[in-house]
DNA sequence: CTTTCAGCCTGGGCGC
DNA sequence: TGCGCCCAGGCTGAAA
C-alpha cells in the first residue's frame, strides 16, 4: 500500500499493541521469507514499533541485546495484530487495523508471530514485501532524509536539488534523497506547488523550492492526521482506516475537473508511473 | 550520471 | 462464464 504516512499510521496503532510482548516463536509460511535467523528471536520483547521512510520496524530486545525487525509492506503487505482471548484468537477481519483494498483473506497469511497475549500477522497478497533482520539501527535506516525530520529544510532539499537531472516527479521518488515519498503524495505535492512533473529537478526556483519543502511536510502532515490514503469504502469504528483519499485533488482523477480552474486533469506515464496533474495550473 | 525496461507477484476489472 | 488484457500505492537490477 503504502508511502509515508499509511506507514506512519500502521507504526502508531501496532505500536501500544506490541509494546512490551514477549515473542515465543515465528512461522513462516512463505518461503520468499525464509532467510533470516528468526529463531534468534525467541525470548526477546518488543520495546517500540516505529517507522523509518516507509518501513515498519519493530525493536525487540532481551537483556542488553537489540535486533530491529524491518518490515517493507510494499504493494499489499499488511501487519495485524490479533489478540487472544481465553485461548482464543480473535477474528483478524475484525481486528483493528489499516485497511485497503482487498479484504483480508487466509491465503495471503505470510508469517505469524507468536506474542504473549495474541499474535502478530503479516499478509501479503502480491508477495512483494520484504522482512528482515538487523542488529543495529544502521541496518535498517533508509539512504535518504527523512520529510518529517529535522535534517529535512528549505536549505537541504535546495542542496539536493541542486544540478538533479531527471523530471522533478520521478526525482521525488527516489528513497535515497527524501525517503517516504511514493506515487500518490508526489503528483498532490507537486499540484500543491503548480509546478509540473516534467520539470527538471534542478530547474526548480528558490520560490518554488521553498514551496516543494512547505507543502511536502504540510500534505505529509495532513495525510497522517487522516491516517493516510485507503482505496476502500470501509470505514472501521475505531477510526484507524485512512480517510485522505477523500483529500486527494489529483492523484486518480484524470478527465475530472480540477479543483482550482475546473479544466479537465490529465494523466501521464513517466518512469512506468502514472503521474496526475492539471495541465493549465502547473507548469 | 540518466532513462528505460523487465521482473518480482496476485487479483480485480474491463471489453469481447 | 470465460479469456485476454490492462491496471495497481514499490523497488531492484540490467542494459542502453
């Protein structure tokens, strides 16, 4: 699913879920998945569940020893946390967590781990997520700056932008620049700003660049207030589902009006991406 | 350095 | 009902 702040949001709701479980065994029911030393796991407890560019990472420890679990969920991966009551575990569909989509079935079940009190699931239709193992936190962080930290300013992003080649839309892309960034966020950011996805990275004025920095941070933001973008018509009782697509002023709207001067948006592909845009406000 | 393309996977939706 | 085709929020690696 998921860019920056689906991922945020599936960080914040596992993160008092786990907190402080102790985890007893791993099952891995793909073997894509396979590779890592998961028993080493065993015994150890969960202190946090944070996010890091768009990966969920789980920190366990046991005594003075760390392993950091790193979660990519990619397409469609999913990471539920399914209690257990008087022996029994709940039913995962009615599991507080992050929907999209495709409902959650057993045939998409990748991995269990067993946790005092329940379990934690990963399901992954696509099979495209990725989960690994690290001993320190170096393993895990991502290249790039992270949009909602404090190493992310007018300044740095100028510097990173300064003398880039490629479009700005596909610039925006790249994990080993401003980590986070994914499809949809990139044409509602880049809409935000009126600047148009085939502009050069690097032809970008200071004007506009201030506004690239402002308006990254502010739809970020915003999106995480939302609890993210989710294609789905469900809406769950604890509010948790993400809500922003009902936000969104251009990403999967081609042909319809756009919000400002009410022309038709259009849809082009760059980098086998399509990118939403309106062809008379940016430019 | 850049861009393009295939590939990794599954399944929904569409036109015929 | 079925088939073929296109689509999908991510990312890597090879090739040009």
């Amino acid at each position: 699913m998921p860019e920056l702040p689906e991922v945020e949001t599936v960080a914040r709701q596992l993160d008092p879920q786990l907190r402080g479980r102790r985890l007893s065994s791993i099952e891995i029911l793909d073997a894509k998945l396979a590779g890592p030393d998961w028993d080493s796991l065993r015994g150890f407890s969960i202190q946090r569940t944070f996010r890091g560019g768009k990966q969920v990472v789980l920190e366990f420890s046991r005594g003075k020893l760390s392993r950091f679990l790193s979660v990519h969920l990619r397409m469609t991966g999913r990471l539920i946390w399914v209690p257990e009551l008087k022996g029994r575990l709940a039913d995962p569909q009615a599991c507080d967590h992050y929907q999209y989509k495709v409902p959650i079935s057993d045939k998409s079940l990748r991995a269990r781990f067993r946790l005092s009190g329940g379990e934690l699931r990963f399901y992954d239709q696509r099979r495209f997520g990725v989960l690994a193992l690290h001993s320190d936190p170096a393993g895990f962080a991502s290249a790039g700056v992270e949009p909602l930290g404090p190493d992310f300013s007018p300044a740095s992003l100028a510097g990173m932008l300064a003398g880039a080649r490629g479009e700005i839309k596909p610039w925006l892309l790249r994990q080993d620049r401003i980590a986070g960034i994914g499809n949809i966020y990139a044409s509602e950011i880049l809409f935000a700003c009126a600047v148009h996805p085939r502009r050069s990275a690097g032809s970008l004025s200071p004007a506009e660049q201030k506004d690239l920095h402002r308006h990254t941070v502010r739809i970020l933001k915003l999106a995480i207030k939302h609890c993210g973008t989710t294609f789905s018509d469900f809406q769950d009782s604890t509010g948790s589902t993400g809500s922003f697509q009902q936000y969104l002023k251009v990403y999967g709207r081609e042909g319809q009006a756009c919000p400002v001067c009410a022309r038709p948006l259009e849809r082009i592909v760059q980098q086998q991406r399509s990118s939403f845009y309106c062809p008379d406000c940016q430019h």
